[in-house]
C-alpha cells in the first residue's frame, strides 16, 4: 500500500509537471510572431529521496520554476544596432526634406555634375531662374528701349527673389518641423522613462523571494527599453539587492555617468536647449546616434549650411548687381529687404526707370552687358561670399546635400543589415521556433498520456487490494 501511495502522489506531481510544460509550449506557439517575447522553459527537478528499508527512493519531480531565454549581451547588441540604424533613418528623413526645399537633386543615372529639378518643383529650382534672369539681362541689352524686355527683365527679377526667399522659408520650416519632431520625441522618452521605472516596481514585487519569476514583465521592460533605444545610445544595468530592478544611464559631456532610472524612481526629465544641446534635470548630455541625435545634426550642419548658402549667393547676387547698377545713381536690388526675405527689387525700380547705360544715350547698352555678363564671373573667397559663379555655388549646395544624402542611405543599408543580423543571431537564442515547440508539444503530450496510463494502472492495483484482496 505505501509503495501503491507513494507512486500515486509521484505520478500526480509528473502531471502537473507535463500539464504545465503542454500550457508554456503553447504560449510560446501564441507568441511566435511577437518579437519582444522570448521563449519560456518549465525548469523540472527532483522533490528530493527518501529512504524506505529496501533503498532510496525519488519522491517524484516538480516544476521549480518558469525560465526565459534571455541574454543581456544579446539584448544589448540589438539595442546597439537598433540605436544607430533609427539615427540615420531620422537623418535621412530630414536631409531628403531639405533636398525637396532646394527644389533640386543629383541625378545619379546620368552624370555627376546632373542637377535636376524636383518633381514638386514649381517652376524649376535656382539654378534656372538664375540662367533666366541673366538670359534677360542679355536681351535687355539687345533691346534697350523695348518696354516689354524691361517688362520681362522686372519679371524675371522678381521670379529669382521669390524662389530665392522661397527656398530659404522652406529650409527653416524643415528646420522647424525637425524641432517639433524633436518635442514630441522628448514627450514620448520621458514618458517611457516613467513606464520603465513603474515596469521596475512590477517586477520587484512579483520577484520578491522568487528571483528571476516576472518572465513576462521582464520581457515587457525589455521591449520598452529597445523603444527607448530608438531615440539614443543607452545602456541599463541589475540595481543589487533591488528584486530585479535595473538603472538606466547615459552620460553626461564630461563622461560622467547619469542615471534616468534609478529602480522605481525617475531622476528628471530629457530636455533640448536652443535645438542644440539634451538636458536632463540642467545636466547637459553626451547623446549619440538614435533619432534625437540624427535629426539634431542634420539639422544643425546639414540644412543649416545650405541656409547660409542661399544666403551667401544672395548676398553675391545682391553687391554685384547693386555694384554695377549703381553707376545710375540707384540700386537694382533693396539694399535691406523685407523682414523674413533674403532679396527684394528695389521699391523704386520700375519699368520707366531701368536703364541699360549710364549715359545719356537712349541706345546705348554697356550697363545691361555688364550685368549679363556677371553671369559667368568666377567669384572666390573671402573676398566675396561664393565660390566660382552663380550657378556652379548653387549647384554646389544640391550636390553636398545630395551627396551627404547619398552617404547616409548607403551606411543605412549597411546598418540595417547588422541590425538585422543582431537579431537574428538573438532570436535564435530567444526567439521562438515553431518546429521545437511542435515536437516538444507532442513530447509533453506523450508524456501526459504515459503519466496518465501509470495512474490508471495504480488505480487498478488499488482497487484490487482495497476491495477485492480480501475476498479471496
């Protein structure tokens, strides 16, 4: 009878052991497809022996606890590559909307001095109405008194002004957009910061006299501290004795370390001070890559160059114009233009007024040829505010700005595959496998149905000896 007992009570606990290893394979199975789940094991041990005269005995097995595959080194690596590869994403972004400002891009199927405009172009970019308003410069001189050339000429003016002023309105708009980006980037860090610290708290009470047991919150932090991953480089450490906690640091411009999680408590919050610099809590950070880091450089050096180039070549266009015209007494350009814009027709200049010469003869031209041939003068600094003439500056900017673009999708093709392979090589440590948990379900379900039989046979032996031994 006690032997009959005793293998009862071991087959019972083999049950539970084979039921819940049948209830984790399936859950692994439901979440085969969620990235941020890493496989869980049911880890089986012996309850112990016991010695009963003849020898010793197992007292069966249990379930002691749930186990995740999960490693740090492997999770800090796809936040790494994760990191970098978001950073040049963000700045790819911001530099192809500074490309679409400029109205022109880099053909690359042709040759590499091929300027093209956008297809949201209107009206084609500077460089065109650069050659334009140079073009009726030419005219102008051809015909001196014609009053639809003059007409022609104002127009034209006016056309690379407002291109001009255009192109630098819509440069500062990508770098207001880029700032606006950046506020909410910052609501959404700041509020995961908080999430990670209440996920830190979760976990230490569900951890408490039971190390490592939170598998699901656990996998729940991980997955919001990859989120947080996104925006800059971060790194995470176990806070000791804390039930599971962790700290989450960056550093600060000194190199010194800067904890944003502390455990359960949030030290401050991430900031951005003049679209410049990250603060936290008026510590000022040393943030590389991610989003943040990308939209702020690209902004910062890459738009805000090719803003001071437009203006540099309106500053050119300006002097030298102004410089020549200014042999009539006037000026062709505003010598202070309007708020807001880079140029502007002088208020005074009208189709009356504009001359093509000096003097006093009404035929004569030598004004307009000098401005016209401006077009073609090779200009070098510091002298001057450009470099080489009108059009190879401008053409200059889009193909910088083309070419940094270029450089920043070729690294993230690069980067997306050592992303991807950071993955990959985690998930086969942590991901789940449909072929693995398939043929451990039909192994546990084996199992179950042995542990089953041999209940069911000691039931029988049971109920021979209970009921019927005595009847013989």
């Amino acid at each position: 009878m006690p032997g009959l007992i005793s293998s009862l009570v071991n087959s019972n606990g083999a049950l539970r052991v084979h039921s819940k290893s049948l209830e984790i394979t399936g859950k692994n199975l439901a979440n085969i497809n969620n990235r941020g789940y890493s496989k869980q094991r049911v880890d089986v041990g012996d309850r112990g022996s016991i010695e009963t005269g003849i020898a010793t005995e197992s007292m069966g097995v249990e379930a002691l606890e749930l186990r995740q595959n999960r490693d740090v080194l492997l999770d800090k690596g796809v936040m790494r590559e994760y990191t970098a590869m978001s950073g040049m994403e963000a700045a790819k972004k911001v530099l192809e909307n500074a490309q679409t400002a400029l109205g022109q891009f880099l053909d690359r199927t042709k040759d590499s001095s091929s300027i093209q405009n956008a297809p949201s172009s209107n009206g084609g970019g500077i460089s065109d109405v650069l050659s334009d308003f140079f073009n009726a410069w030419e005219s102008f001189s051809v015909k001196p008194n014609d009053v639809g050339v003059k007409q022609l000429l104002i127009e034209k003016a006016d056309i690379l002004s407002e291109k001009i002023n255009l192109t630098d309105q819509r440069l500062s708009e990508v770098q207001t957009n880029v700032d606006d980006q950046i506020d909410s980037d910052l609501i959404d860090v700041n509020g995961i910061l908080n999430t990670i610290a209440e996920q830190n708290a979760a976990i230490a009470k569900a951890e408490n006299g039971r190390p490592n047991s939170a598998v699901d919150l656990r996998d729940q932090r991980q997955a919001k501290l990859e989120e947080l991953s996104k925006y800059f480089k971060v790194t995470f450490e176990n806070k000791s004795d804390s039930n599971g906690q962790i700290t989450v640091n960056v550093s600060d411009k000194n190199g010194n370390k800067v904890l944003l999680v502390d455990g359960t408590n949030v030290n401050g919050s991430l900031s951005v001070q003049n679209s410049e610099k990250f603060l936290f809590n008026g510590t000022e950070l040393n943030l590389t890559e991610g989003v943040l880091v990308g939209q702020l450089d690209a902004r910062n050096n890459d738009v805000q160059k090719a803003r001071v180039q437009v203006a540099n070549l309106s500053t050119q266009l300006v002097s030298s114009i102004n410089g020549a015209y200014s042999v009539t007494g006037k000026t062709f350009f505003a010598a202070t233009p309007a708020t807001g814009k880079l140029i502007d027709i002088d208020s005074s200049l009208t189709v009356a007024s504009l001359k093509a010469t000096s003097t006093a003869n009404a035929g004569a031209n030598e004004l307009a040829l000098a401005i016209a041939e401006l077009a073609n003068n090779k200009f070098a600094t510091p002298a001057n505010t450009i470099d080489g003439t009108f059009s190879a500056f401008y053409n200059s900017t889009v193909s910088q700005l083309a070419q940094k673009l270029s450089t920043t999708d070729v690294q993230l093709e690069d980067q997306k595959l050592s992303e991807q392979m950071a993955r990959s090589t985690r998930d086969e440590f942590s991901g789940v496998s449909q072929d693995e948990e398939m043929t451990d379900m039909m192994k546990f379900q084996r199992s179950f149905q042995a542990t089953a039989r041999h209940i069911n046979v000691i039931d029988d032996l049971l109920d021979l000896v209970v009921n019927r031994l005595g009847k013989f």
